[in-house]
C-alpha cells in the first residue's frame, strides 16, 4: 500500500476556528499548483520544447491532445512508460512548427474522401480542393530563400515500430515521409507523422522486374495485367490510411520502365488530385514522360542508403548536396533504415550552415495546375 493511499491514523488533524490546518495546506497547494500552470503557460516560449515527468498505467498506450482541428487541443503529448525513451515518460509541449501542416476541419477530410470498395478513398473537394493541397507542408512564410533546396523522402514507416517511431521523433519536420501499405497501425502512424509537422505518402508497390521472386507484396501492380485489376489493387492500397499527399513507387523497375502501363496509374492520380513521386530506384523509369503535364509529379535524383551503412548514406548525401549546388535543387530517396535516420538527422542538423535549404518534396514538384515549383537560382 503507496502513501498516498493507505489510511490516516492516530489523532484528528488539528483546526483553527474550525478550518483543518490540513485543509488549508491542500488549497494553499492547489492555488500554487494553478498559479505556475498559469505562469508557464504565459511564459511558454513557442521555439522551445519542454518535459516533465509522469505516471500513468504502463498497460495503456500513449495519450495524444491533439491540435483543434484533429478533436483536441495542440501541442501536448503524453507518453506512457511502456513507450517512453529510457530516462522515462514525460509531457512533451511540442513546437507550434510541429503542428499538421494546414488547420483541417473534420469537414474538409470528409469532403476530400469517398467510399470505394474497400473503405473511404481520395478524393478531389467539390470546390477543386486536391489532397495535394490540403496535406502538403507548406513553405514558410516568404517561400524560397534563393538557396539551393534539398528535398528528402523516407519510405518504409509502419513496418517496424523502432525506426517508424525513431523517424518521427529525430527528423526534422521538412523531411517528407512514406508509409508502406501493409504496416501496422497506420491510421496511429499517419496521424503521428503528421502531428509532427510532416507531409506523408503512401507506397504503393510496382513490379520490379525479377518478379515473382521479388515480390512486394499481394496488391503489387503488374505490368501485363488489366488496368482496371491495377487500378482494383490501387484502390485497396489507397484505402489503408489517409490525409497523405500523394503516392511513391516501391520497387517497380520493371513497371516503371513501361508507359502503358503507368498511364492508368498517373491518370487515376490526377483524377484524384494526388502527388506522384518516382522514388528513382531504376534508371530506366519513364515516369517524367507519362507524368509531367498530367499529373503533379516529381523524381529522386538519388537513392541515399542503396548501402546500408551510415558513412555510406552521408556520402551519398554529399552528392545530393553536389547536385543540389550545381542546379539549385535536388531530391533523395531512402528507407526508414536506423544507419538512414541517423545519418540524416546529422546531415539536416548542418544543412542550413553549409548553405542548403530543406523542403518537403511537395515544394520541388512540377504540377499542371501551378506549373513548376523549381526556380533554379
């Protein structure tokens, strides 16, 4: 039995004119507990992070106040010990910046889905609203700096609960994130990631070309099959969690290389006013030439952690870094691999001070409504 909760014994507590000395001791406590509520809250500085210790079950899970517009109030995160980093659970007020993207009312979700057959799916709004516009990160305010941009794209979240979680909490919200189709807990996932200021996109997996071998999974698209079985498995993909973006290529060497088959995909994208990302993983992709003009659309110039190995990732992050200086601009593509995580959480935390600017790889698309976001300086 804790001190808290076992019985008081022995004499009665002791009164002055008729008032418990334990009662006044209680609300003079309570008074001074609000009063530095009050005053932090006052004093909250919104660039800083701050953590306090807590208890709560372990049986439970985490405890998430929202911002208003996901059903709570933002900024508060409590985590249980059960998931908690190893110095213990803590009240994370997180930065403003950490926030979903755009304020969404549970109304504008609902009118950028639609039932399909498998569950809710994209949608543009009756107002032309495409959930590219609705789910991207924006730019900060006064847009472009004139530095060279870097944009990078992390795939694989949901399908191991240390480096989905790892990615969330130690990249910084300008990394643009990928959620793999057969993850767990994706709908928890999603709303994570972009609770931590992230854009998100869903995977979708294309043939690679040593298929059956390699198989990505059971709603891969196929080359020689029917659009419309291609475009059934897309829907079921589609359907897995929303308020993402757009969608990126996983594997697909082979399927990517074939414009027949793409155009059903890039057209049923656009019809439904989302991104497409080519993540760059083969050379002989033809994606630009079915997409551009169709479809808001954007290419990986480099697959980061071809090698799993940290070195090997900072190099490769070097040479973006070298097609970003010599263009303006360029795009990596990588895996939620914890070498990968670290490597570009280290190489983000210095990007600014060699000259680059992070974006989301919203901001380096060529979309037909907007013509293209890439100005070369």
């Amino acid at each position: 039995m804790s001190e808290l909760t076992k019985p008081l014994h022995g004499k009665p507590p002791r009164r002055i004119a008729g008032i418990s000395i334990v009662g006044v001791l209680l609300t003079l406590l309570g008074l001074g507990l609000v009063g530095a509520v009050v005053t932090t809250i006052l004093a909250w500085d919104p660039g800083t992070t701050a953590t306090a210790p807590i208890e709560t079950p372990a049986s439970t899970g985490d405890v998430v106040i929202r911002a208003p517009e996901e059903g709570g109030n933002a900024g508060v995160t409590i985590t249980t010990p059960g998931g908690a980093p190893a110095n213990g659970a803590g009240v994370v007020i997180r930065e403003p910046g950490a926030a979903p993207p755009i304020a969404l009312t549970t109304e504008v979700n609902q009118v950028l889905l639609e039932s399909g057959h498998y569950g809710p799916i994209p949608r543009i709004g009756p107002d032309g609203l495409r959930p590219l516009d609705a789910y991207l990160r924006p730019l900060p305010p006064g847009g472009m700096t004139g530095r060279p941009r870097i944009a990078i794209i992390i795939g694989g979240l949901g399908l191991g609960r240390a480096g989905t979680q790892l990615a969330i909490d130690v990249l910084p919200p300008e990394i643009s994130l990928a959620l793999a189709p057969y993850g767990a807990n994706l709908r928890t996932v999603a709303s994570d990631a972009r609770a931590a200021g992230h854009e998100i996109f869903l995977q979708v997996p294309l043939e690679p070309f040593d298929f059956p071998a390699n198989d990505p999974g059971e709603h891969t698209l196929i080359v020689d099959d029917p659009a419309a079985a291609n475009i059934d498995r897309l829907e079921w993909l589609m359907t897995q969690f929303n308020m993402y973006a757009g969608v990126v290529t996983y594997a697909g060497g082979r399927f990517t290389g074939e414009a027949e088959a793409l155009q059903p995909l890039v057209g049923e994208l656009a019809r439904r006013g989302l991104m497409f990302v080519d993540d760059g993983a083969s050379a002989r992709s033809v994606s630009a030439n079915v997409s551009v003009g169709v479809v808001a659309y954007a290419r990986a110039d480099l697959v980061i952690d071809t090698v799993d190995d940290q070195t090997a990732v900072a190099n490769r992050l070097a040479q973006l870094e070298a097609l970003a200086q010599q263009r303006g601009f360029a795009i990596g593509s990588g895996s939620a691999f914890p070498s990968t995580i670290e490597a570009v959480r280290a190489w983000a935390a210095t990007a600014l001070s060699r000259g680059f600017e992070i974006v989301p790889v919203t901001a380096l698309r060529v979309d037909p409504l907007e013509g293209t976001l890439i100005q070369v300086p």
